[in-house]
C-alpha cells in the first residue's frame, strides 16, 4: 500500500519527546524518516529509565518508530560534509536544540536555505522567538506551568497539579507535525521551503483555550456558574482550580464504585448534561426528580449539585465501574470508568483498532507502544520497531554515493 508520505525524506536532528513524537507521527504515514545522533550515545532516552540492561529503554523505543539511525559526528568536516549532502536530499530538517545550536553547527537557516531553497526547517522550542523567557530550557512541567495547564488543574485547596498527559512534550510534536504539512502543502505552490516553529508553551495553551474563554467571562460577571464554587464560594479574579468539574459547561465529576476502598481506580466520571436530566432520573431510580422544580433545569440544580452527585455514588455502592457503565450508556448519559494503563494496556478494542500495538525489537523482544491516533478508510499505518543505534548508518551513506572503502575510512576516523 502506498502511503501518503512517501517521497518525502525528513533529516530528524531531535531528542527527548516533543520533536520524536512529531517525527514518528510523520514516519507512520510514510516519510522516510533519518534519526542522526551522536556516535556512541544517541538520543538520551536510549538508557533513560531502563528495565533491561544494555537495550534501549521504552523511552526511545515509544517515540521512534519507524525511523532510521544515521549516527554523525558533525563536529567533524567529514560529518559536516555528510549532512551537506543529506540536506541537499531531504525535504525536512527537523529540530529540538537550544536556540542558535545550529548555527554554531554551520547550518543557520541562510545555509540551510542556499543548499536546499525547498527545504522546510521545523523547529520545537520552549517559548516563541522574542518571547522574554526565550533563554529558558523548557521541559513538559514547566510548559505546563507556563501555558496556563497547572494553574487550573487540580483542587481548589491544594497547590496547582501536572497532568500526565504529555501537554507540552507529544502535544507540541503534533501541532508541530501540522506545521510541516502544511508547509509542505504550501511548497508546492510556491517552490520554496519555509520555517516552522512551534512553542512548548503556546501549545499548552492552545489546549486550554476554555480556561482562557472562562477568564474573560470571570471578568465580566465576577463568577463562573459551572465550576464548584459556585453558588456558594467565592471567586478571585483569576480562573480558579476546579477538581474534576467538566470544561464544557456541564456539570461533572469523579465518584466511586463498588470496590473503592481498595481499588483506587474504581471510579467512574458521571457528567450532568441537560438533555439526559430525564434519562438519569430514570437510571438512577428517581422520576419524582424530572418535573420537581428544585432539580428540573441547570440553574435549579447547581446550588445543590454536589447532593445530587451523592445520591448518584449511593447508586454505585454495589456496581463495579464497568457495570455501571453497561447500564448508564444504555441511557445515552455521559460517562466513563477511570481506567488504568494496565487496563488500557489490556483492552481488545485498543488492540484491534491498532491504538495499542505489540512491536518485535530486535534486543528488547516484544513491547507494547502507542499506535497512530488517526483512523484513515484508505491507510491502516503499521508500527516497526525503534532502529538500534546507528543501524542504518551504512545504507543511509551508501544511498548518498559513498563507496563501502569510504565507509570504512569515515568510520576510522568516527565521523560516523
């Protein structure tokens, strides 16, 4: 099957999450992918957190897929001559280094543009160029502090929380992933490449749009009618933390199930949408609540909302999360069980639709990883293993006309 990527060569000078998580995306959909790194060492994910000596941690394993290793020492003429002939190929330079890393390297985009003029240069940084924190390294916690996440996560009496979802590292690499296509759209009506660049905490951001929606409407009417402070707390002028309230305007939380005492997963998450008040009436045992006027509408309910969701985990007590989901959905009422990543990990719908996949690796044996997250009628990507350190480097070198002898020489002397 011909995948829509391919044709299109990407030189992958990044690291760590953000900028793999944006190349790997682009490699499952087709384009011949060149991880270059360091002789020797690599990407430093290779030997973070790892189970099984002497192979590549999941670290590296989960963000790689589907690539190819070049080990280069561009330091090196020879390296450097290398990486000259590969940027004339390529059509994408990719990259996560800190600020003027590549033009100590030779490779400023002037360069970059006078031996490629198509070549698209995408970058991953911490905050956007000119941007007072700009000299800032930038990890996912701290993109998360400075792109509004922390701030309106977690309880209204505890300090701000990480989510663990990947916010400013695999999110940046997808909106990063969008930039590049469409730069490469654009290239073909125009000829020429571009530069690309996506901030780590601009990114953030843009996934916590309704926080910054609801400040503005904090500002205008001094409260917010669906967060839990109110009717009957008191708001400060900035968005307040709001435990596990719903974003969306519909009121929202987390609540136990049979088993809570000692399962700390089971829980489901139980929203309140208007057009389900009868359904749920009905679930729950309740129908004198459909037509009282203490319950019947949004604003009835709010003051009392917590009440209700007490009744609702009465209803639980003797329900496991997954029955309790089995009789809500047969309602149409929102909800879902709290899973767990072993849960998750083990889930037969994840497997068939390839969301959750069982990779062979040449040293770790098989481990599971991520599939692609977009569905195509047309195109089901497949997942190949993470390459070992510099395992592509001869072929990569031969595609670019050098000789086996010059191989060998260029490897005496460790440029590769």
């Amino acid at each position: 099957m011909t995948k829509p990527l391919e044709g299109i060569k990407i030189i992958d000078f990044t690291h760590v999450q953000a900028g793999p998580a944006c190349t790997q995306l682009l490699a499952w959909f087709g384009a011949d992918v060149i991880k270059v790194e360091r002789p020797g060492s690599g990407d430093v994910t290779r030997n973070q957190l790892r189970d099984i000596p002497d192979a590549d941690a999941l670290y590296f394993t989960m963000l790689n897929s589907n690539k190819k290793s070049l080990t280069l020492d561009t330091k090196k003429p020879e390296g450097k001559e290398i990486l000259e002939k590969l940027v004339r190929e390529s059509d994408v330079l990719v990259e996560n280094f800190g600020p003027g890393a590549l033009d100590r390297m030779g490779f400023s985009w002037e360069r970059l543009n006078e031996l490629n003029p198509k070549m698209i240069v995408a970058s991953v940084k911490g905050f956007s160029d000119g941007h007072h924190y700009d000299d800032l390294k930038v990890y996912e916690n701290v993109a998360q502090c400075a792109g509004g996440a922390a701030s309106t996560t977690g309880f209204w009496d505890g300090p701000p929380t990480i989510s663990a979802a990947a916010l400013g590292d695999s999110n940046t690499g997808m909106h990063l992933a969008i930039g590049i296509l469409t730069a490469l759209l654009g290239r073909d009506k125009t000829g020429k490449g571009q530069k690309v660049a996506v901030s780590m905490q601009d990114s953030v951001l843009n996934l916590c749009r309704v926080k910054l929606r609801d400040q503005q409407r904090l500002e205008r009417v001094g409260y917010l009618e669906e967060y839990p402070q109110y009717p009957h707390g008191e708001f400060s002028d900035v968005v307040p933390r709001g435990g596990n309230a719903g974003g969306g305007g519909q009121p929202g939380w987390v609540l136990k199930c049979k088993g809570w005492e000692t399962d700390p997963n089971a829980y489901i998450y139980f929203t309140i949408q208007g057009h389900a008040w009868e359904p749920i009436c009905k679930a729950l045992g309740k129908p004198e609540w459909i037509d009282d006027p203490a319950y019947k509408t949004a604003e009835a309910r709010q003051p009392h909302i917590f009440e209700i969701f007490g009744t609702i985990e009465a209803w639980l007590a003797d329900k496991t999360k997954f029955e309790a989901v089995d009789i809500l959905r047969k309602f149409d009422i929102p909800c879902a069980p709290v899973l767990t990543m072993k849960e998750l990990a083990n889930d037969p719908s994840l497997r068939a639709s390839g969301t959750i996949v069982e990779v062979p690796h040449k040293k770790r044996g098989s481990y599971l990883t991520v599939g692609s997250p977009i569905k195509f009628s047309d195109m089901k990507p497949e997942v190949t293993a993470s390459p070992l350190l510099g395992e592509h480097t001869d072929e990569v070198l031969a595609s670019l006309g050098y000789s086996r002898q010059d191989i060998f020489n260029l490897r005496e002397i460790k440029a590769v």
